[in-house]
C-alpha cells in the first residue's frame, strides 16, 4: 500500500475509523503498516503515535524488516514514541523479547535498521532484557553452536555494530555483568563481553564496563585486543587520526592512573597507535617523494 495525499485531508476520527476498519480485515498487518506511520507522522499526535506504536508491536511489525520502507518506519516509530517521553509495559517489553527470539530462530542476522530500533528499546530498560539475556545465554551454552554464536551476534551488535555502538554489555549495569561472569559454566564469556565493546580511542574516557573488566581479570592481556575494535575508517593521511586518539590516552592515563590494570590496557594501547602511526607516516613520505 502506497501513501496517497487524500489520506492528509481526513480527520483524526476519521483516520482512526478507517485504518482500524483496515486491520480489521487483513491478517498480515504489515501491509497497513506503512500507510498508517506516514499518516501518525506526518500529523504528530502523541496519542496516535502511542496507539499504533502498541498495537503494531503486539502485531509483530518486527517480523516485517524484510520490507525496506517498513524498517525506516519502524525507527521513526520508536524515535518518536521516546520523544514523548512514552513508556513500555512488561508486556509490550515481553513482545519486544519475542521478536528477537523470533529472528534469533530465523536468521539471526539483526542486520537492519528495524533491529536498530530494538537496541534503542534494550537500552532504556536494560534491567528487564538482562534478565531474560543472560538466562537464555546460560541456557544455550557454546557448545550448542551455531545457536549460541547467532545469539552472541545479537549482544554484540549484529551486522550493525559496525556503524552504531550496539553493545548490549554497554548498556547493562556493570556489576551485574560482572557478576554473571563470575557464575556462568562458560570460562570464556568474558571475551564475549570485551569483543562486543569496540573501543575506537576517540573519546578521552572509557565505559565502567571496560574498567571493570580489566579490573577483575588484571592479568588477562588477551582482553586488550578484544577490547579494542578492529573496524577503523578514515579518509586521507592516518597520522591524524592516530595523533587525536593518542592524546585521548594519554588524558586517560592520567585519568585513571590510580588504577594499575587501566593503565597497562592504556600504554599497550598508546604503543600501538604510536607504532602505526609511524609506520603510516614513513609511508606519507614515501608517496610525497613519488609524487
């Protein structure tokens, strides 16, 4: 279904009866989906934005990824019920949980933007998704791969983590994950946790989850690679771009340098850039001289 412009001229009432009265007689309600979030959009109404948000997740619109204008829509429902300061039920929370357990059992790929979205609803209420993530973590085990790396996927990022910070152990109270680690059967869930976070160096602070991994695992120098992402992109000479994250270090090593596991995870860090960049920059010379 194509959005037509007389749909603008009808009245909120008149809206209501004719999208509900649509629903009514389709059983695939992706279909009106799209129709009906360009109408909510385009008038911004907070109590339609909350009705069709709630009946389209009781409804399964995350079964619908697949359609690409239904996934755009799909975010700019969630953006904007959060812009109203709009609020999840357990239940609507529980459905959410569904859809994801839904994929997981497809593809498990969570590689659009409609899964986007899901990471946003994770990250405003953590404390319920955790419970239900870390259960179904223990209950899955590794040694029932592929389910379990699919699953891991989803924690850190899917597809996606490649543009966004999608981490789930970011959003989760660190203690809580700290203590998980500590009870799990599975000895190496603390690379899960590392390689999830994808720390880049642009910023002169690190997340609490990231010092307390390194605080309770101090002698674990295989964390330092995990920690660090492996996904960098730039334009023009690196040189820069190594310069700027190590100044970041070196302010964070005066930041934290009460705290000696910090601090070594930072200088491996700090040598690395250093080398690199020099490395890049004999290489800028070189081209210079050619060129």
């Amino acid at each position: 279904m194509t959005f037509g412009f007389w749909l603008r001229d009808l009245t909120k009432h008149e809206f209501i009866n004719f999208i509900d009265g649509l629903n009514s007689r389709i059983e695939n309600k992706c279909n009106s989906f799209d129709l009906c979030m360009q109408y909510v959009h385009h008038q911004k109404d907070k109590e339609l934005v909350k009705k069709y948000t709630i009946y389209y997740i009781e409804n399964h619109i995350f079964n619908c990824t697949v359609q690409h204008r239904v996934k755009h829509y799909i975010e700019e429902m969630i953006d904007e019920y959060f812009a109203y300061n709009l609020e999840f039920t357990d239940k609507l929370l529980s459905n959410v949980w569904e859809a994801i357990l839904n994929e997981f059992e497809d593809e498990g790929k969570f590689e659009d933007r409609g899964f986007h979205s899901i990471y946003k609803i994770i990250q405003k209420y953590p404390d319920f998704f955790w419970e239900k993530i870390k259960n179904k973590l223990d209950e899955l085990k590794p040694t029932t791969y592929p389910l379990y790396s699919r699953f891991i996927d989803f924690m850190q990022g899917g597809y996606l983590s490649h543009w966004f910070n999608h981490s789930i152990f970011s959003y989760i109270n660190p203690d809580d994950v700290i203590n998980w680690l500590k009870t799990t059967h599975y000895k190496k869930a603390k690379y899960i946790v590392a390689d999830s976070l994808n720390i880049d160096f642009k910023s002169d602070t690190l997340p609490d989850i990231v010092i307390k991994l390194l605080t309770e695992f101090p002698t674990d120098k295989d964390l330092y690679s995990s920690i660090q992402t492996r996904h960098e992109s730039w334009s023009g000479s690196y040189v820069p771009v190594a310069n700027e994250k190590i100044s970041n270090i070196i302010k964070m090593l005066a930041s934290y340098e009460n705290n000696e596991s910090v601090v070594e995870f930072l200088k491996w860090a700090k040598k690395g850039f250093e080398n690199q960049r020099d490395r890049e920059q004999i290489r800028d010379e070189e081209t210079r001289l050619l060129y």
